[in-house]
C-alpha cells in the first residue's frame, strides 16, 4: 500500500465555484483534480487530504462533494481546513461518511500499518499580519495536536509508518519554527504533510530531521496526488 497526499481540492458541486478566479494555475478545476486523482491513485492506495475539501457552509450540501472523492479510487484520511465550515461534529460525520473514508479530529487513525495524526493548524507567531486573536486560535491548535499524537501513540504497533497531517505549514513562510513543529519533531514521525499555500510554484519547504516533509496543495501539485510512504515507490 502507498499513501499519498493531496489537499485543498475546493470541491463545490451543490454550489460550483469557479476556482480559475484566483489565477489560471487552477484552470480546468474540479476535473483537473479529478483526473489527475485517477492519474494517480491505484485503489489499494490511501490518501490523506488535509483541509479545504468543499465550498459547501452546510453538511448536507458537502454530501456530494463526500460522494465524488469517495468514488475516486483508494481509501482517504480527511482533515479539516479552514475553508471547511461544513464539518459538522466529528460523530455525525463518522456516521456519515462513506466507506474507505475517515476524519481526524483531535485524535488518530490506523490503517493497515499506518497511523495518522493531525489537526488543522493556524498561521504561525512571526508570521506577517499575525494579531492577538490569532495566537489563541493557534494555541487552541497546539493542544489539538498534542491529543492527536497521544492518540497516534497509543495505536502505533512497532513497525508502523507514523505520519502527521496538518493544513496549515507549521513555520512561518520564512521557515521559522513554531509550537507545532516542536511537537512534531518530538514525536518524530516517518512523514508530514500540509497544505493551505496557494500558487503555482511552491513555497520554500521546511527541513525536520529524520521526517519526510510533504508540501500537498492540489494547484502546486497540478491536481496529481504527491507519493508519501514509502518514499521510493513506483
């Protein structure tokens, strides 16, 4: 089994809205993402999709855009971006997601051997226009990640791949460290993904020793899922 990553797909089915707005590097979305999954994706993959999943601001209306990622082959990992106003609590939306697909939320995930952690993250202290209000949204973030790992912890067998998915990057866009990259590295996990940054060419990546670091943002990747574990697989 190979994991993948692609995040920020912006589906908006039930209410389309053209992405092509925010820069001709989004031109021909959603089909684009779609195609590019099927590119990609082999059905005894799992991929991790962290954040900005659908346009909808209510649950009922995020239901087809549910729908279409679960038809896309492999199984998925969903985490919550900040665009996501349609997440509903964590239980009702357990109940009601399709098959082969899972939310992280304050907690983990294992799947065959991999163990998944996250949460959505904030924008960084040091960051450009960082205010007061930010910082306890970021800190509220923090805990949130640190229940995750715990979680994380608690399922991982030996020998299982360990990653931490996150939608936000967690340093500043000067690479700058944060809380949340402390966590990480004291957790050490086998890979980190996020996403959120949008544009054509990608934004400087951050080194963590010992971690393979993903940058998964769907326009950056050209709508094709990134390869996460293992790192040499065809």
């Amino acid at each position: 089994m190979r994991v993948l990553a692609i995040g920020d797909p912006h589906l908006s089915r039930r209410d389309p809205k053209p992405m092509d707005v925010f820069g001709p590097h989004w031109g021909g979305h959603p089909d684009a993402f779609f195609d590019g999954w099927r590119a990609v994706v082999r059905d005894d993959d799992l991929v991790l999709v962290p954040g900005d999943v659908s346009w909808a601001l209510r649950f009922e209306a995020a239901r087809d855009d549910l729908d279409d990622l679960a038809a896309l082959p492999g199984r998925k990992v969903l985490l919550r971006g900040n665009h996501d106003y349609w997440w509903p609590a964590i239980g009702k939306l357990r109940a009601a997601l399709p098959a082969g697909m899972w939310a992280v939320q304050n907690d983990a995930v294992r799947i065959d051997g991999v163990v998944v952690a996250g949460t959505r993250g904030w924008t960084c202290p040091g960051s450009p226009g960082f205010a007061e209000e930010d910082r306890k949204i970021f800190d509220r973030e923090v805990g949130r990640l640190e229940l995750s790992l715990a979680a994380a912890r608690d399922l991982a067998e030996p020998g299982d791949v360990r990653i931490v998915m996150l939608h936000f990057p967690p340093t500043t866009p000067s690479l700058e460290g944060s809380a949340l990259l402390e966590r990480i590295e004291a957790f050490a996990p086998d890979a980190l993904v996020y996403a959120h940054v949008h544009g054509p060419t990608p934004p400087p990546t951050p080194v963590v020793p010992g971690v393979r670091v993903v940058f998964a943002a769907a326009d950056a990747l050209r709508f094709r899922p990134a390869l996460v574990w293992p790192p040499d697989a065809p």
